[in-house]
C-alpha cells in the first residue's frame, strides 16, 4: 500500500501482500493493533475512481 499520509490512501501497489481491513498485518506474527470501533463502511472497486467520483460517493452517502 502506498500513502502520501496515513489519511489519505493512494493505491494498492504490493498486489502478493495480504489485504487486512480492521487490523494491520504483519509477516512476522499475528494481526494485531485492531481498530476497534474505528471502521463504519468499506467499498472496494475494481477501477480507479477520478476525484470527482470519489465526491459524488462521499457527498451523497449516508
């Protein structure tokens, strides 16, 4: 996963790395710093969204 900052996610890069939603993963051990509580809704797509799709989504949800 590439980031400009921990808020703002950029794109999967690592496409043979684990996918871990709620939790971050380690090779070397379990799954640990859960975010419990932190996580209301999750969309995954199959393309790369242009900014102004990501608005309409993020202005019209609920």
């Amino acid at each position: 996963v590439s980031t400009e900052s921990w808020n703002d996610y950029v794109a999967m890069e690592a496409l043979d790395t684990k996918v871990v939603i709620g939790a971050i993963y380690s090779p070397l051990g379990p799954l640990g710093d859960f975010f419990e509580d932190k996580i209301d809704n999750v969309i995954l797509f199959k393309v790369k969204l242009t900014p102004a799709q990501i608005a309409t989504l993020w202005n019209d949800g609920d």
